[in-house]
C-alpha cells in the first residue's frame, strides 16, 4: 500500500530521471538531426 512517505521519497528522484531522460531524448535528436544530415528529425528509408 502506497502512503504519503513513500509519495515524498520517490518523488524527487522521479523528477531527476525524468529531467536526464528528456534531456537524453533532446540531445539525441539534435546530434541526429546536425551529425548525419539527413535534414530531418527522423528519417527511415523503409
């Protein structure tokens, strides 16, 4: 069962993983689109 305290311990670090996984993402996607230059975000030739 779930309570307050456990709400408030997990609560920071849940914000912190979520922070470096959106910068991860954001980050990824700039070196695709500039370092392979395909002039897009994603491109996939199928």
């Amino acid at each position: 069962r779930l309570d307050g305290a456990w709400a408030r311990w997990s609560r920071p670090w849940t914000l912190f993983a979520w922070s470096f996984l959106t910068i991860g993402i954001a980050l990824g996607s700039w070196w695709a689109y500039n370092e392979l230059g395909w002039g897009g975000w994603w491109f996939w030739d199928p």
